[in-house]
C-alpha cells in the first residue's frame, strides 16, 4: 500500500506540474450569463438559474482572476444571503449589460494574444430558450440571444484562440444550428457541421438540447440538473483517464451516465457535444490547474455528494473503484461537508448515508483521513435525496462503454419531442385510413377498366363476326385488359404505403431502447422517399391507361373503318367511349394527390407551427362607459 501511494503521488504531481505549465501560457475569459425569467408570458420563472450563475462564476474564478470572468444574473433574496461577495459582481441579463461585457472580454483577448498568450473564452448560459420559426433563442431578461447574435456578437466579437460555448437551454442545438433545412422539424450533428462548425472551427459546443419545452430543476440541488451534473463532471468527477483535464466525450460520458436511472427518457437531457476542430478528446477543463479545495478519493466504488457552508449541494458524483481527485470550487475558510451513499447490507438492511467534515484550508484532503459520523439525512432515503440521478457508477470502464455504444447508434436528432410523434402518429392513423379508402378506389376503377377490356375481347373472341371476323381485335383488348386487371388487383388489396408507414412506425417505437426522435426523423424522411415512389407507381398506371385508350381508340377506329354501315354506331360508342373513359380514368389518376403527398404537405404546413393570435372583446366597464379591457392572447 506504501508503494502504490507513493507512485499515486508522483504519478498527481507530475499531472499538476505538466498542467501548471500549460496554465502558465494560457489565458483564460469567462462570461456566465444566467436568467430565471422568459421573454414569453407562458412561460413560468425559474428558480436556480442564479444559483447556477454563482456557482458556475465559482469554478472559472478558479481557472482565472476576477477581471477576467464575469456574471450576468440577478439573485434573488436567498442566493443572495448565500453569495454576499457575489452581489456586487453581478449585472443583470440585458441585453445592454451582455453586449458591454462581450466588448470587454473580445478587448481583454485580444490584449492576451498579442502578448503572445494562448487564449481561451468560456460562453455560459443557463435559462429558458425555444425555437421559433426554425430559429432557436436563448431569453435574456429584455432580449433574446438568436443564432446570428450568438455567431456576431458573442464568436466573432472574442477572437480567442478556442471559444467554448456550454448553453443549458430548451432546444439550444437550434440556437447554433438553425432548425429544418429543407422543410424538416429537426437537425442533426451533420447539418451543425456543414455549418455553424465548418465556420468556426475553433468553437466547441456543449449543450443541453431537450426540445419538451422544459428547463429541468430539483429542489434538492437547487439547480437545474444539467448545469449541476456539468459542474460537478468539471471539477474532476467526468476525468476518466486521470489525466487532470476534461475532455468534451469524458463530460458527455459522464452526464449519460449520471441520468441512466432516470425513469422517464424526456427528464434525462440530451447531450450534444462537439469539441474545437471536431475532436471529443479536447480538454473542456482542467481541473488539475484549478484553484479550490482538492478532495482526494481513493479505495473501491463510492457515491457522494458536497455540501457548502449554506448547505447548498454543489457537487456529486458516483466513481468506479480507483483513486480519483476533485477539485471543489469556493473559497477554502468555507466548511464543506461531504455525504456519501452506503448500500444496505443485505436485502433486509437499509441504505444510510454518512458524513464527512472537510476542514478548512487549501492543502489537499485525503476522505480516507476523515472521521464518518451518522447523517441526519439517512431516514430520508435514497429516492428523496437522488432520485435515478448519479445511480451508475462513471469511470474508466463506464467511458468505454459509452464510447462503443455512440460509435455504434445511429446518428441523433434533435428537435424531435413527445408533440412531434404526437402529430406524426395522428397524420399516419388518418393517411392510413384514407389511403386504404383512396388504394380501394382507384383499384376497383383500373381493375373494372380491365375486367371491361376482358370482357370485350373475350364476347368479341366469342362471336367472331365482330369487328369485320378479325380475331385480333379481340386478343388485342383482352391482352390490355389482363394487366390492368392484375395492376387493379394488387393496388385494391394490398396494404397501401400509409398503412406500412403506420405499422412500421409503431413496431420501431414498440422496441425496448428505441430512440424515439429518432424514429420520427426516420419516418419523415422515408415519406419523403415514398411519395417519389408513389408518383412514379402512378405515373406508370396513368401511362398505361392512356397508351390503352389510344389503342382502343385506334382499333376502334380501324374497326369503323373496315366494318359495314350497320355496325358504325355501335362500334363507336363502344370503342370511343370506352378509350374517352379510359383516357379520363388516367388523367384523374396522374391528376390526384398522392396520399403520401397529402401528409407531408399537411405535416410540415401544420397551423401549430404557426403564430396564432386572438383578440378577446373589450369588456365593458362596470356602469358602462369605456372598455375596461382589451386583451391579447395566443402563441407569439
């Protein structure tokens, strides 16, 4: 054990020593800007986005001095009472206020680098979002952050040398990558690299895309779950390899990991993650050049969580068996307490949970030096202190797993909630229903069309004095009408495209896993595939029963020409007549919108994605005399 301490020691102080040398050429800028309020009336306020402001402006302080991170937040009462020092560091989220601090962080960059400094720039934010138009927003307290204002004014304007951009947003994938090109409700990795990153190569990206409309918190963390489980990845937790830096693909691993156990996949946010150039392995962080108070973690598996000296949790996390060491952002006068999970002994037993008192100072704290005591918090229980969060352990081994398994899935969508499969569904049920009605139609008319042509040739076949005795009259319609009867047939009974879309649809939901945005984006675009392929399938049966009717026509025109004065008039009502139907058969069949057709139309012109507004009547005020009232209401 003395051996492998020693080693473990050298092998922390040669990471802290080659991570001091990096530090030492680096410059680091942070701007956190966080809101708890919407642009939108129905929108309701958030409740620890400040919070998450103080405690994200806590960890950059640890990678940079004062002047160079900044806040944009307005506390309330009790994240004030908590922060004190941090109230006159704050300015509120306006739009004013954002635009002066990018201007004096792109100057204080632009300062560094010419120095000869390596410079990194970190954009925050925290707060409600969505998408309007294809155009995702974040929502400042009197503005909104859109895509070209993000590009402009926060890319462009700080020309660091790596920008690191994590946004915990409703839908933020769209506030980068602007949402449906070409029609389309959702995006993927492939249309962000196309664009927003094939402009801006240096750029990383880390973001929250849960597109339900819903910014996640828990009061138990009092904070939103996915800034608490990044900020806790960051100060060490997400460093897989224990090389003292955070990679993008190590945080990402680590927020899968920590929301595995969630029961319902819509509360679990959905990651995307690009590093500068492409490259997951990038660092994102690095702990190990970090100030703040280091807790070293040694011995097998544990689960545990920290707590500030206003009881606040600001970290947690669930390691695999091997040493690790975190880094816990603040000021080191600050008494931290440290909860850890301990399983029941046996199946009658009871999960507990104990305590650790992390004495002040900045030297590094081995929790094996520490004295457990009994929490308070054991008769409260597991699923009242974590819920499904942090209920897989995240390690060396957890990192590869999740690295196999994204190399192996499909490529992810976003933009894709519970109200889009909602109206997929509803579109599917009704074009299966009408398809199956319009398929019936339009095979019993071909077939009917065919069966008259069999009829015909065989009764003129039967009485061969028809049509001047020429016997190939007859083979002639009957060898046109056989493949009608066959195409009239097959559309008649068989199961029409709506209804295999439909079935299709419902088994790939029905698997266990199954991602389900990702089977809305598959069966979109497969419509798209099938309507070409239903045009060309009508098409080719217009075409047949034209080139049929011209056939018709023109033996029935031989036949007038060749027959007697007493067979014309039949001759012609039944050879032009039954072409002119033919031909009008045909054209209705080319003319008619497919039924694939009808639901891409009416799934991507859908009113719901439309503004809606609706005056309500003045009321009138009480006694009479002038409106009291005018009120506006609908979707903006």
């Amino acid at each position: 054990m003395t051996v492998r301490g020693a080693a473990l020691g050298a092998i922390i102080a040669a990471t802290s020593v080659a991570s001091a040398a990096r530090a030492a050429s680096t410059e680091v800028f942070a701007l956190v800007v966080t809101n708890n309020r919407s642009t939108r009336l129905d929108r309701p306020d958030l409740q620890y986005a400040d919070d998450d402001g103080a405690r994200y402006y806590q960890l950059f302080r640890g990678v940079a001095p004062p002047d160079q991170v900044r806040l944009l937040t307005r506390f309330d009462r009790s994240t004030a009472s908590v922060h004190p020092e941090l109230v006159p560091v704050a300015r509120p989220p306006r739009r004013a206020e954002l635009l002066a601090a990018l201007g004096a962080a792109g100057a204080a960059v632009a300062n560094a680098r010419r120095a000869g400094k390596h410079t990194e720039f970190y954009f925050v934010f925290a707060g409600h979002g969505d998408v309007e138009a294809g155009v995702g927003y974040l929502d400042l307290e009197d503005a909104r952050i859109d895509p070209a204002f993000l590009e402009h004014e926060v890319v462009d304007r700080v020309q660091a040398d790596t920008l690191h951009l994590v946004l915990d947003s409703c839908n933020s994938f769209f506030v980068v990558n602007p949402r449906k090109p070409g029609g389309r409700r959702w995006a993927t990795p492939r249309d962000l690299a196309l664009g927003f990153a094939a402009r801006h190569p240096n750029v990383g990206l880390f973001l929250s895309t849960n597109s339900e409309a819903e910014v996640y918190e828990w009061s138990e963390l009092e904070s939103g779950i996915f800034s608490h489980e990044v900020r806790s990845g960051l100060s060490g937790a997400a460093d897989a390899d224990g090389d003292g830096r955070v990679s993008y693909a190590e945080l990402a691993g680590f927020v899968d990991r920590a929301n595995a156990k969630l029961p319902r996949s819509n509360l679990r946010p959905q990651v995307f993650q690009r590093g500068p150039n492409g490259d997951a392995g990038a660092a994102l962080f690095s702990p190990a050049s970090a100030q703040g108070r280091r807790l070293m973690i040694g011995g097998g598996e544990r689960r545990l969580w920290i707590r500030g000296a206003g009881n606040e949790r600001l970290l947690d996390l669930h390691k695999e068996a091997g040493p690790m060491t975190i880094v816990v952002p603040g000021q080191a006068d600050q008494p931290l307490t440290v909860d850890e999970w301990r399983e029941p002994d046996g199946p009658a037993g009871r999960p507990a949970v104990a305590e650790y008192d992390v004495p002040q100072g900045t030297a590094p704290v081995a929790l094996a030096a520490l004295a457990a005591r009994p929490s308070e918090q054991t008769a409260r229980g597991g699923a009242a202190i974590f819920g499904g969060l942090f209920k897989v352990p995240y390690g060396p081994l957890a990192y590869a797993a999740f690295v196999a398994e994204s190399s192996q899935g499909d490529e992810p969508v976003y933009g894709v909630g519970a109200a889009d499969e909602a109206r997929m569904r509803h579109y599917l049920t009704f074009i299966a229903e009408s398809d199956r009605e319009v398929s019936r139609n339009q095979g019993m008319t071909v077939g009917g069309m065919g069966a008259v042509l069999v009829a015909t040739g065989l009764a003129l076949e039967a009485n061969r004095s028809g049509w001047n005795d020429q016997r190939s009259g007859g083979v002639l319609l009957a060898g046109l009408g056989l493949p009608m009867l066959a195409i009239g047939l097959d559309v008649a009974l068989s199961k029409s495209v709506g209804q295999l879309t439909l079935e299709t649809f419902e088994s790939e939901l029905a698997r266990p896993g199954a991602d389900r945005a990702a089977v809305v984006a598959h069966i979109e675009s497969n419509l798209d595939q099938l309507a070409r392929g239903e045009r060309r399938k009508a098409r080719f049966t217009a075409g047949y029963t034209g080139a049929c009717a011209a056939l018709v026509a023109a033996a029935a025109t031989v036949g007038v020409a060749q027959g007697g004065s007493d067979r014309q008039p039949a001759a012609m009502v039944a050879g032009y007549g039954t072409a002119a139907l033919m031909g009008i058969v045909a054209w209705r069949v080319l003319d008619t919108e497919m039924p694939t057709e009808r639901l891409l139309r009416l799934y991507r012109s859908d009113p719901d994605l439309e503004p809606r507004v609706s005056v309500v009547p003045p009321l009138p005020a009480p006694g009479g005399g002038t409106p009291a009232m005018l009120a506006i209401s609908g979707r903006f």
